[in-house]
C-alpha cells in the first residue's frame, strides 16, 4: 500500500516560496494597470471598490491555482506570505517605472483615441442638439393642453372627501375680514398716538 507524500522537503518549500514571490509580483503588475486605468479614467467610490473587491477575487483564484497546480493542492500559510512580499517589492522597486510606462502609453493611446473620435463627437453633438429641439416641441404641445385641464374632483365618484355640505366657506371669510379690520385699526391708533 502507497501512502500520498503529505509533507515538502526543504528545498521544495524554497521553491514554492520564490515562485509565490513570483506569483505576487505578477499579481502587482496586474494592480499596477488598474492603478493607471483609476488615474486615466474618472472613478466614484463605488466603483473603486468594486474594482477592489474583483482584484482581491483575482488574488484570491490565483492563490488557489497556484496550490492546485505547484503544491499539489495544498495550501500553505507562506504561499500567501511570499505573494504579499513579491507584491510589495514588485511595488516599491519595479512597480513605479512600470507605472509610468503604463501611464504614458495609456495617455498616448487617450490622445490617439480622442482624435479619432472627435469628428463622430462633432456628428453626435449636432444630432443631440437637433433630436433636442424636436423632442422638446413635441414635449411643449403634449404638456401645454395638460396644464390647462384642470381635473375637478367634485365630477369624479365615490371619494370620500369630495362630499361638499359647505360649498362656501364663510368662516375663513369672516376670520380673514375680521383680521384685516383688527389690523387696519390698530395701523390707525398707533398713527394718532404719534402724532
């Protein structure tokens, strides 16, 4: 009977180490382009950390392809050690030159970009401009005889509030009346007092 080799000698941990260093390395060059692609672009926060969350995804299936096919699916604490160093020295050593190759390139291929599309955006300005001024006369007809029609609540049926035993509203007449008299007078008092 063969029993599976559960343990790695010395020379293959080595070896797993300095290629999950090499693993985070790689993993850097891919945080490097969505590092340029954050500068390039216009981001809001949420889809920062939707971009954060779908590369921790990536590192994530990496790691575990990197033990299924390296360690003979074994997952050891100092993989993920040795990909966070190759990340942070991929980072700090060759990352910043990779950064501003990525960031050159990526605003020579925006300027190429933007000048083969600035006539199309001249063409779409003008459709906009004239699919604006027919959807807003279209808009004015339909919206101007809706503002006229005034819908009476007393012709529709069955609402509760439309019950009218009051139609006039003498009481806020003779309220409101009364106030503007209170107040003319008092306007009168005072100006004899003055003088």
């Amino acid at each position: 009977m063969t029993i599976p080799e559960t343990y790695f000698t010395v020379s293959e941990e080595l070896r797993l180490f300095g290629l999950s260093c090499l693993m985070g390395a790689a993993v850097g060059a891919a945080y490097d382009v969505l590092r340029v692609l954050r500068l390039t672009l216009p981001h809001n926060s949420c889809l920062v950390a939707a971009e954060d969350i779908g590369f921790l995804g990536l590192y994530a299936v990496v790691l575990t392809a990197f033990s299924n096919a390296a360690a003979r699916g074994e997952m050891r604490l100092y993989f993920a050690v040795g990909s966070v160093l190759g990340f942070a020295l991929y980072f700090f050593t060759v990352g910043r030159a990779v950064n501003a190759t990525l960031r050159k390139l990526f605003s020579v291929v925006g300027a190429a970009l933007k000048l083969i599309f600035r006539p199309l955006g001249a063409f779409f300005a003008l459709l906009r401009a004239k699919a604006n001024v027919k959807f807003v006369g279209n808009l004015q007809i339909i919206v101007k005889p809706l503002k006229k029609i005034k819908i009476v609540l007393l012709n529709r049926r069955l609402l509760l509030y439309n019950k009218m035993a009051n139609k006039k509203r003498k009481n806020v007449k003779s309220v409101a009346q009364k106030n503007e008299t209170r107040k003319t007078e008092e306007k009168r008092s005072v100006q004899r007092r003055s003088r």
